[in-house]
C-alpha cells in the first residue's frame, strides 16, 4: 500500500509506502505513542466511519509529525505537531501521520489516497 498526494495540478507524489491502519480503538488511542521512531515512507492511517472533529496529540511521541485531516479524501487541515507537546484538531474521516517533512507541499484542497500496490483504492479495506 501507499499514500498519494494528488495537487490541483494533476501529478502525483508518494508520501509513504510502508502504510500501518489504526483501525481498532487500541490501536487508534495508542496511534504512534511509546515508539521511538518511524520510517521515512511510513505512514499511521486512522479512519473513522463519519466526518467529525479529530484531535491529535504528541504525548509520549518523542520525534515530530506532519499531520493530513481528510474528508472524502480531500485535505482539511494540514499541522507538524512538535514532539511530546504538540496539538492539533480538525474535521474529518481520515487522518494520516507521517514523519515531519513528508507532507511538505501538500494544501488544504489537494487530495491524498491510500492505494493498493496494483493501484486501486485502498481505503476501504484493512491494513
């Protein structure tokens, strides 16, 4: 699987492709807390059954994030939350984690998509 980054400009870019699905309530409330690092391709996937507002903390995450609030697959909010300490919270169905600098580039408007290896549309299955 991976994450892609759709602009407004048509092209695409891959953010990650190591992508972990926080679909359990165990593993949405632990989310990337007690690990000491992640992969630069990596991406955490949490996806919720219906739009709502998602917030997300740095405790117990001692390195930073680049943070995607998505809606129908269309950013929402973008945030580099800062280890240990940082805050955000926006609406969505989905948000992804990504190591900080991974998610340079990408705006409020664009698109992002978890893909299968062949292509497809990942998101509805399990990770």
């Amino acid at each position: 699987m991976r994450a892609v980054h759709e602009p407004a400009d048509g092209t695409q870019r891959t953010l990650a492709t190591t992508v972990e699905f926080a679909d359990g309530l165990l593993s949405q409330g632990r989310g990337l807390m007690f690990r000491r690092s992640v992969p630069d391709d990596y991406a955490l996937v949490f996806r919720f059954g219906r739009v709502s507002v998602r917030g997300l903390h740095m405790v117990f995450v001692p390195f930073d994030i680049d943070a995607l609030w998505l809606v129908d697959g269309e950013v929402q909010a973008t945030k580099r939350l800062r280890a240990w300490r940082g805050v955000g919270r926006a609406r969505a169905d989905t948000v992804l984690e990504l190591p900080a600098g991974a998610a340079d580039g990408v705006e409020p408007g664009d698109r992002v998509r978890v893909l299968d290896d062949d292509g497809s549309d990942g998101t509805s299955g399990g990770g």
